[in-house]
C-alpha cells in the first residue's frame, strides 16, 4: 500500500482537489473535518500530526483485520 506523506498543507489540499486515493481520501477528509475551525492559515497547519494520524488509523484497521483475521480461524 503506497500510504501517502505530506510535505505541505498545499499537498493535502491538491490530494483532496484532485481525488488522491480512494484509501486514504475519506481519512484525511474526516482529519480535516475534525480541526475544521482550527487552522486559519497555511502555515499554521501541522502536517506530522495529519501524517502521524493517518499511520494511527492505518494501524487501527489492521489490527481490526487481524483480530477478524483471527476469530475466524476457530
């Protein structure tokens, strides 16, 4: 899975203009609309903590898929 890094908040907002990855779209859509409010300017933007959240939820859903993975076997 290519997860993507952002480098700036013109990169998120170009990922969300132009579609980026189905994966991933809906998980930084739903990051933006919980700040909504939050950043006024660009610069005030942190992308580490988008980038760090979207590795967070990412690992969420595997362990999710683990844990089916698993409860299935028996």
């Amino acid at each position: 899975m290519n997860v993507p890094e952002f480098d700036t908040y013109g990169d998120v907002k170009k990922f969300l203009r132009t579609g980026g990855d189905a994966w991933y779209y809906n998980m930084v859509e739903e990051y933006m609309d919980m700040i909504a409010g939050d950043v006024i300017l660009d610069e005030e933007f942190d992308v580490e903590e988008l980038n760090g959240w979207i590795e967070n939820e990412l690992n969420s859903v595997q362990e999710g898929y683990e844990d089916y993975v698993d409860s299935q076997r028996y």
